[in-house]
C-alpha cells in the first residue's frame, strides 16, 4: 500500500541501477584477468554480463508493477529478478572455477558455489510452497490478499513462500558481498576526449582557446 509500495520501489530502482553498474565492473575485471586466446571463458563472461543487466531490468519491473496493481507484470519482473538472477550466480560460479588457482584462491569459488547451491534451494522452496498456497484457496485474489490469519487455511504455506523469497533476497545479497574484495584490485576511469574547443553548429566558426584535451576521473577506486 501506499506509501510504503513507493519507498520500496524507489530501493527497488536504486537497487537495480547498482546491480547493473556491479555486474558491469565484473565484466570488465574477468575480461582484463583472462587471456586472449580463451574465448570460452571470454564467452561465459558476455553471458553473465546479459544475465546480471536482466536480472537488474527485472528488479526495475517489479518495483514499478506492484504486485497489486499489475501481478502478470510483477510475476515477469520476479522471473527475471530473481530466475534468470540465479543462473547468472551460477554463471559466476563458473567463472570462478576456470580462475582459480592461478587467478584466485579456492577459498571464493567454494564460497560462491555455496551462495548458489542456497539460492537455487531458495526457488525450489518458494516455487513449491506458493504452488501449495495457491491452489489451497481456489477461487481467492491470492495477489490482492494484504492480510492472513494465523491457522487460516494456506497460512502455513505462505509464511513459507515469504520466508523462502527473503532467504532468496539475502543469497543474492551475500554473493554480491563476495565481490569486495576482487573490486578493491581495480580501477575503472571515464574519459572525456574533446572533438573541438566549441560547441557551436556553423564550421566556420573557429574560436582558438585553450583547451584540456582530454580528462580523466575516477569511476571505481580500490587498493591493491
């Protein structure tokens, strides 16, 4: 309900813009880690690149397609956010395998393996409990459904539909947090490079100041 839909969808867009700037980072860390000649691994990381920019279009979806306003369109953003977000964990835990030992220890693969083994359990468990729930109370607007009673019938399964969604959330969380430590290794900088020292249309104009001719600020700082 309003306005706590709107808070929370405001998170949801923040959130969306970050994973889409975090996904990116990885891209261009495993890319400048990885040899040339593996174009596999090259592959696998343009793969998770698309995955992780439509998990975060998902999240953007569902903030702005409430639950109770549009459910098909909710139900396409969650898919999206947290279906397509899981392979992509699950890509990075591929990544991870083929990097390690020359790039990185064990120690971050068998981490990122366990945040994916917990997030695709999460599913499963969400998946079968909202399945039970739904058909348990034939005939009921479930979506629109704001309030349940304790010991009403499909109670049970939706504290457990609730639960499984929020270990979900926490396990895409804590496989974000795994990047800390890879992201204080780089540095990613803008560029700015000037074309002309104006800004005008018309060619002929052609005024001679002094101009830097390019400029550089940090977009990402870490320590090595």
């Amino acid at each position: 309900m309003a306005p706590e839909r709107c808070v929370f969808g405001i998170m949801l867009d923040i959130s969306s813009f970050l994973g889409i700037a975090t996904t990116y980072v990885r891209y261009k860390q495993v890319q400048a880690l990885t040899a040339q000649e593996d174009t596999g691994l090259h592959r696998t990381n343009i793969v998770g690149l698309v995955l992780g920019w439509m998990s975060s279009l998902g999240m953007c979806v569902v903030a702005n397609f409430q639950k109770t306003t549009l459910f098909s369109m909710h139900l396409v953003g969650a898919v999206l956010t947290f279906g397509v977000g899981a392979v992509y964990i699950l890509v990075q835990t591929l990544v991870s395998y083929r990097m390690q030992p020359h790039v990185h220890g064990k120690g971050i693969f068998w981490a990122r393996l366990g945040v994916g083994l917990w997030s695709s359990a999460s599913i499963v468990s969400m998946f079968v409990s909202s399945i039970i729930m739904y058909s348990s109370l034939p005939g009921v607007d479930v979506e629109k459904k704001l309030h349940w009673i304790p010991g009403e019938t499909g109670y049970t399964a939706h504290i457990a539909s609730t639960i499984s969604e929020w270990s979900l959330a926490l396990s895409f969380v804590s496989f974000f947090l795994t990047y800390i430590r890879d992201f204080q290794k780089i540095t990613l900088r803008a560029e700015a490079d000037l074309q002309s020292n104006h800004l005008y249309d018309a060619p002929h104009y052609n005024v001679r100041l002094p101009v830097n001719p390019g400029e550089n600020s940090p977009l990402l700082g870490g320590s090595t």
